[in-house]
C-alpha cells in the first residue's frame, strides 16, 4: 500500500473515534520538529511547532509540558526516589563500599555536567505570542497568552536544547552493549489532558501518557549513524543504510557530513529513536504487509540469534493479530538499546545480548505493548496492571503457541509470583499511582503478575471463547483511545451477558483474596453431602469435580449470584450438574452427590488452576 494511501485511510478511521462513543472526547496533536544532534558532546538543538486541538468542554489557562531529561540530574525527583526506596532498580545504582559494608548508591548522585541529561525550552510562544513558561523539574508549566476555548486550535512553538543523559534508564547513551543513543522521552512532550484533568506527572520510575497525535520529524546526524525508530522514514534514498527501495540508487553527495532523517508517525502518542555506526539492519515481512525492521549491533556471537529471532517476531504478530486485532501500522522495529526492553510507537529498544530464549521472551513482551499500549492507550501511571498484566498474558498466550511443547496453563508463573507476594503481607491495591509503591518488586507482581491474572480468571469466570472474544471487542472499540478499568469490564459484560462490576472492584480496588475450601464430606444415606466454605473475602463461582472409585468423573458448577451468569461447560465430555447459586453472604455452601462416600476417590474445587485461591491444600478432598 503506498504510504498517501496509508495516510489517508488512518486518518479517516481515526478521525471518526471521537462519535463512536458520544460524550467521549480526547485532545488530539500534531507535531513538527527539526533536531540536530552533535555526537562528539551528545549535546542537541531543536525546534518545536505544536497545534493542539482542545476537544474538551473546558477552556484551557495552562498548558503543561514533560522535560524528561532533567530527571537524570543530581538531586531530582529520581534521585531521591533511588536513595530511599527499599529495592532500588539494580540497573540505576552502583555498589560503593562505606566502612566495611557495601551499599548500593544512585547512579545519578555522581553524574558530573557533561553526563546528566537536561532539556531547556527557549522562545515559548502561541500564535506568535510570548507566553509565560517556568520549568518545574521534569515539567514545563505554561501559562497561555490566551485561553483555548473548547472545541478550538492553537499552535505553539519553542526552541529546545538538550544533552543525552549516561544511559540510565530506558533512554541515555552508550548503554550497557555499547549502543550510542538511545533516545527515549527526548523531546518537549506535551502533557495528557483528559476527562480526569491534567496527567503532568513528574518523571520519578515509571510509565508515561500521551496526546495521540501525528508527528513530522526531521534529525540530522553524522552521515555514519544508522537510525531506526517510530514512524515511516520519508527520504530512504537520500539514506540508504538499507531502508532505500531495492534497486534504488542512494543519492548521498560525497562529501556531505550529517544526513537528515525525515521521518512521519501517524497517529501516535510518542516518538522515540535509537542511532548506532555498528548496527546491522535486516527487514522481513510481516503479517498484512507489515515491514519488520531488525536493528542490531554488529556482534559474530549474537548475530545468530538475531537472524533466528525474526521468523519468531512473525509468528508471534500473526498470532497477536488473531488473538486481540489487526496491528495497524505498515511498520515495526525491533531495536538493541535501552536498558532490558521498552515499548514505545512502533518500535522497542530491547537489549540484544545474552540467550536466544531471553531475547525472544523480551520481544514477545515489547511488541505485545504496541496492542497493550501504543493501541490501547491506557494511563500507565494510574493502572499499570491495565499495560503490563495484559500484555503479560498475550506474551505468554503467543509464547506458548509457538513452542514446541505446549503447557496447559501458559500463565502458572504469574499466580505463582501473585501468591508470593500476598504471602509476604506486603500488597497494595491495583489501584495504588505506580510512583507510589513502598517496593518496586511489590509494583512488579501487582502490574504484571496481577494484571495477568485478571485476564487469564476470566476464562475461569466466563469461559475460554468469551474471554478471546472480549479482547477483540475492547480492542475494535477502544483502539487509539484511552480505556479505563470500567472499559475492558464493560466489554467482557457486553460479549458474555454477566455481571462483572464485584469482580474488578475485589480485583483491581482492594487487596481482598479467594480462598475457597472444603469444610466437610459425610454420609447421607445413599447419597454424600458436601460442604463447602468460604474464607476469604473475594466471592466466586465453583468449578468443582469428583473423580469416583470405577475411574469415572464428574463435574458440578456453582454460579455465583452476584454474576447473574452461568458459565458453559469448559469440559463437555465430562458429565456436568449445575447447582443452585452461592451468594456472597452465606459462609458456606451445602449440595449433594448421589452416590455413597465410599464410592468417591477424590473432590477438587477448580481443577484447572485458573481461580487464584491463595490456599490450595484445603482445595481437595481426597480418600486414600
């Protein structure tokens, strides 16, 4: 497809989101920025034009900025969070030995001037007009020279000076594999306004939130440097370094220093590139048409498994596009640079070294995050579960579908890291800022494990085929928007017809547990009488099975009243007796089995694993 037609149809499918949902509204940019970067001091120029159109009903004073840069300084807000957080991220400290002890000391503290990033804004005006602009850290406070009324645009323009940061975190140069520059959270980025207000969240650890928008993006750079990164570059045979069209001839001058990248990312919330003199670029063919960009240092002993990587990158979209929705962009990237991995538009900068398994395990990871994030555009900051969690559980949906041996439930490593962390009486809300966690680890199983977990319990709570059905239904109706935790339950209840609301306030809102358990089995003439108890304070429905003496099986379901649901059979071939609901309320929970106690082998509440009940031994009643 050529890329005016490309242009044309995003533009006319995202121009309709904001009547799909009536009331729903989102603001919407369109950026313009030329950069030049100096690779001897790292050090960059700018300039910055910036329409933005207020959709909003409100009438805008202020206007606010994100200066990620200046969190790489002594004595940020980063800074300090590093110095007195319990488990500092390993990757931003160093060890430092004090007396006899060996502490861990924040990378950032000792950065001298020439290795701190910094981004400085000069010349702010709208439309033409001076305005009023303090930097407040890592957030650029604007004061407009005039309102923007709703429903109305208004253009902004600025000078930015820059230096590339030691490579930290996520974005910075000369990272640990030697990749040059990582550029990550580079630029002047304009803060999320939304129905809940301003998003200007200063940049401490985590996750970030954007205006979707489009970008227009021209970077000069020392001829030698290859680039790869968001969007579509525009002049690939004024590039070459195997972007041009084949059997195009580059039409580089000779004697020409710097050469300009121009590149376009339609509709987008971010803009992020990574430029190295050693990287090798191979691209291959997605699924639709899709172009797959593989960009990776020049090293013989990982080279291999760079070459072994993309038929699996392949695989693994084609299988991301049945499961959620079609990727809708011609173009991807998979990038060495960074520090581990991290999604941004279009692309990721993972790190490339190491073994086959890790680097295929962190890319299954980042391009989920172009569904889960650079698509479905939830607010990281606030529900981190909604980005990682769900992208954990595609990651390991699409690992497992394309491995040899496949295992019965892909997503048994994230109860297992859920349960833990219950254990250790440390949990927090879902709910709690991702800034706000007393340990990073603790923030990690909440957003990844937990929120891996809420999608993997829906096959339990609403059967396998409804749950991959609301994953398409939320995908075709919140693509590039900004969904919200009521969003992905409103799909699950508009595919299935149950009643979901119990479920993401006990999942998501409070620290509440499952703990199902069998209290008695007895005697009741022919029959034998059950009684099942609730312990912790999260409600479910039962899946329950029993296995007889002559080998046979059966299975019993015990709606949940609350649900107003009735779960299909997930195992039609075994006999299945649906019993009167259990409210919430009662403790406990009485039926019957017609047939006599001797003749039961053994009873288990939900044998398949996938309700997290935080005390499995009091799940199975067993006669030995």
């Amino acid at each position: 497809m050529k890329k005016l037609l490309l242009v044309s149809i995003l533009s006319l499918s995202f121009g309709s989101l904001l009547a799909q949902n009536g009331t729903y509204w989102q603001q919407h940019v369109d950026y313009k920025m030329d950069v030049s970067m100096d690779v001897k001091t790292y050090q960059y120029k700018g300039k910055q034009e910036l329409v933005y159109t207020n959709n909003s009903p409100d009438t805008l004073r202020k206007v606010y900025y994100h200066l990620f840069n200046n969190a790489f300084q002594p004595g940020s807000e980063m800074d300090a969070r590093i110095q007195s957080i319990k488990d500092p991220d390993g990757r931003m400290v160093t060890k430092v030995k004090v007396g006899d002890k060996e502490v861990k000391e924040s990378r950032i503290k000792n950065l001298k001037p020439n290795e701190i990033g910094y981004l400085r804004i000069s010349n702010f005006k709208q439309d033409g007009v001076v305005a009023s602009a303090k930097e407040i850290g890592t957030i650029l406070e604007v004061t407009l020279a005039k309102p923007i009324l709703p429903n109305s645009k208004t253009t902004f323009t600025l000078d930015f000076d820059g230096q590339v940061p030691i490579q930290i975190r996520r974005s910075g140069r000369n990272n640990a594999e030697g990749v040059e520059l990582s550029m990550a959270q580079w630029y002047p980025k304009l803060a999320e306004f939304d129905f809940e207000g301003w998003h200007a969240d200063p940049y401490i650890a985590r996750e970030f939130h954007g205006v979707w928008g489009n970008f227009d993006v021209n970077i000069t750079i020392d001829k030698d440097y290859v680039l790869g990164g968001t969007g579509y570059l525009q002049n690939k045979n004024e590039i070459g370094h195997g972007y041009q069209d084949q059997g195009v001839v580059v039409s580089v001058p000779k004697k020409t220093k710097t050469l300009t990248w121009h590149f376009n990312a339609p509709m987008v919330h971010d803009f992020t590139w990574a430029a190295d003199k050693d990287y090798i670029h191979d691209v291959v063919k997605g699924p639709n048409g899709v172009d797959l960009h593989f960009l990776y240092k020049n090293n013989p002993k990982y080279i291999q498994n760079w070459k072994n990587l993309q038929p699996k990158t392949v695989q693994l979209m084609e299988i991301y596009n049945k499961t959620v929705g079609d990727y809708p962009y011609k173009q991807y990237s998979v990038i060495q640079g960074g520090d581990g991995g991290m999604e941004y538009a279009m692309c990721t900068l993972i790190l490339g070294q190491g073994t086959f398994d890790g680097l295929l395990g962190v890319t299954a990871h980042e391009m989920a995050h172009s569904w889960f994030q650079h698509i479905l555009a939830s607010n990281e900051s606030k529900h981190g579960w909604m980005d990682e969690g769900f992208t954990s559980f595609l990651e390991d949906f699409g690992l497992n579908e394309i491995a040899d041996k496949k295992v019965e439930n892909p997503f048994a490593a994230a109860y297992k890291g859920y349960f833990a962390m219950v254990n250790s009486g440390k949990e927090l809300p879902q709910g709690t800022h991702a800034d706000r966690f007393d340990e990073n680890r603790v923030y990690s199983v909440t957003s990844y494990s937990k929120g891996e977990i809420f999608l993997a319990q829906l096959i339990y709570l609403i059967g396998k085929e409804n749950l991959f059905k609301t994953l398409k239904k939320y995908y075709s109706d919140f693509k590039f928007k900004h969904p919200t935790p009521n969003d992905i339950k409103r799909s699950a209840e508009r595919v299935s017809g149950a009643n979901l609301d119990w479920y993401l306030v006990d999942w998501t809102e409070t620290t509440n547990t499952i703990d199902y358990g069998i209290k008695e089995v007895k005697e009741n003439a022919d029959k034998t009488t059950v009684t099942l108890e609730r312990i912790g304070r999260m409600p479910m429905p039962i899946d329950l099975t029993v296995e007889y003496t002559d080998g046979t099986t059966e299975s019993f379901y015990i709606p949940l009243r609350m649900m107003s649901f009735e779960k299909e059979n997930p195992n039609p071939a075994v006999k299945r007796t649906v019993l009167n609901d259990w409210a919430w309320a009662y403790p406990t929970f009485e039926f019957n089995i017609a047939k006599s106690k001797a003749s039961i082998k053994k009873i288990t509440i939900d044998p398949s694993g996938l309700m997290a009940d935080l005390k499995m031994e009091n799940n199975t009643y067993e006669i030995k």
